[in-house]
C-alpha cells in the first residue's frame, strides 16, 4: 500500500507502534492500579496491601500483638509489611512492564517512563 512511498511506509509502521505501545501502556497502567500484593511480617500477624504501583490500601493487624511494653516492635513489624508490600508491587510492576515490552517486540530492559 505505501510501496512507493519510500521512508514514509517505515514512519507509517513506526506511528502505529508508537500508538499500540500507548495503548498497551494505558492498559498496564490500570492493570497496576487494580492489582493489589500483600506484604506481611511477623509470621503474618501484620499484613499491608497495596496496588501493584506501591500505593497503601490497607492493614490488617492481628490483636494478639497488642501489648503496650512492646510498642517499638508493633511500630517496626507494621513498617515492615508495609515496606516487603511495596517491594513485591515494585517487582510485580516490573514483571508486567518486561512482559509488554517483551509483546512490543522492544529490547529487554528499556525503561520506560511512566511506571
């Protein structure tokens, strides 16, 4: 179709990459955002969830560590499932960006800004 074109059949082939990657990219965003990981500590007496873009949507503590004596520990195990949380969103984002690029036929590796 746009044989006789030249270049321009290879800007054409190039535009419409550019737009399913955009596509694609939208679609991963909202992924993201509806996926949700659970970090824990403590053997699972604290747990934090959040989306699969690192944003905190819940904690769940189990009762039994309430004791005022050991406050600092409560302090760190919350932190903690909060930050093992965030790590696993961080991988999980990371693994759907590889496997987009992967689908675009892009190197392994490119970053791509807005993740």
């Amino acid at each position: 179709m746009l044989k006789g074109l030249g270049n321009l059949g290879d800007m054409a082939k190039m535009m419409k990459k550019a737009q399913e990657m955009q596509a694609k990219m939208a679609e991963l965003q909202s992924d993201l955002e509806n996926t949700v990981v659970i970090g824990e500590s403590g053997a699972g007496l604290v747990r934090a969830r959040c989306t699969a873009k690192g944003e905190l949507t819940g904690l769940e503590i189990d009762p039994s560590i309430f004791n005022p004596d050991e406050k600092e520990v409560v302090e760190d195990l919350i932190l903690a499932a909060i930050k093992d949380a965030q790590s696993k969103a961080q991988e999980k984002s990371r693994q759907e960006m590889e496997k987009m690029t992967a689908e675009l036929g892009l190197p392994a590796g490119m970053n791509i800004p807005g993740l």
